[in-house]
C-alpha cells in the first residue's frame, strides 16, 4: 500500500527531527529550522522551501510547481514523486 504526499512527510518529519537536533515541528506540523519554516504540508501536498536557484531547477524538472501559483523559492512538490526523491528535496529545504 502506497502512503499519500502527507502521510510520507510526517513519516519523514519524525525521523529528521529525531535525528537532527536543530530541527524541529511548529504546531502546525510544519519542520523548523534556524527559525524559519523549511517543509510543509498544505493541501494533502509536501511544500519545500529551497533556493531560488534550486526552486526553479524543481520546477523545470518537472518534480514540482510553484506554490500557490506563485513563482517564488517555495514549491509544491509532485504528488507521484518517488518518496527517496521526496526525502531528498525535504532534506535539502532543512538543510540537512
């Protein structure tokens, strides 16, 4: 049985925050790192915030869209991304 984009972040929130200590979730869920939110879920979809750069190379992958419509360093990743990529881009957002 395959999980959805959210229940696979929670599932990777618990195991970074136990494994990371600078890291941590708001009460929202959202991981927290230097103050800031880096990941989240919204909409039953995994958000990263990454760098610019790194925000548009998802986009043009095609692994994600801008968040909200909106073109910015957040992106809303894709539903059917394999959940390793997912891990990944989740790590990179915390810098991990």
């Amino acid at each position: 049985m395959t999980s959805s984009p959210a229940e696979l972040f929670d599932r990777l929130a618990v195991e970074f925050v136990a494994a990371h200590p600078g890291l941590r979730r708001n009460t929202r869920g959202s991981l927290v790192t230097h103050g800031a939110v880096r990941a989240m879920t919204s909409r039953g979809r995994v958000v990263v915030r990454l760098t610019s750069e790194r925000a548009e190379e998802v986009r043009a992958s095609g692994e994600g869209a801008a968040y909200k419509g909106q073109p910015n360093r957040w992106v809303e990743l894709a539903a059917d991304l394999p959940h390793e990529r997912v891990a990944a881009l989740v790590a990179e957002a915390c810098e991990l």
